[in-house]
C-alpha cells in the first residue's frame, strides 16, 4: 500500500494551532519523559541479544550440544 500526498493536500489545516485536550490538561513534559523512560531499560538488549546468538553459532560450529 503506498500512500502517495502532497503538502499542497494539507493546506488548510498546516498552519492552525495544535488541538488542546477538553477532559483533561495536557501532561508535562518532564511526566511524559518519566512514562516512557522505562523503554529506555531495553537499550543495549539488541547487541547481548546479536552477541549470545554469536556465540552459540560459534559453540554449534564447533560441535558443542545444549
């Protein structure tokens, strides 16, 4: 599925001010910063990952069994 717009599509609505919640106030960014910081704990988990899967191909080639 390829979508395919111009700017020229937006014209109307580029320029108007971002809508402000009506239930509730806008949260601060310091808290939106706290909420998703826990995804942060994740980082660096892909390259223990890329290198546990390293050295079991090592382990394997080499004939080791689990």
């Amino acid at each position: 599925m390829i979508i395919d717009r111009d700017i020229k599509d937006y014209q109307r609505i580029i320029h108007l001010p971002r809508p402000e919640p009506q239930r509730h106030i806008r949260m601060a960014m310091h808290k939106r910063a706290a909420q998703f910081a826990t995804f942060a704990a994740l980082t660096g988990y892909e390259e223990i990952v890329q290198a546990t899967a390293k050295a079991h191909e090592k382990a394997v080639a080499g004939g080791a069994v689990f």
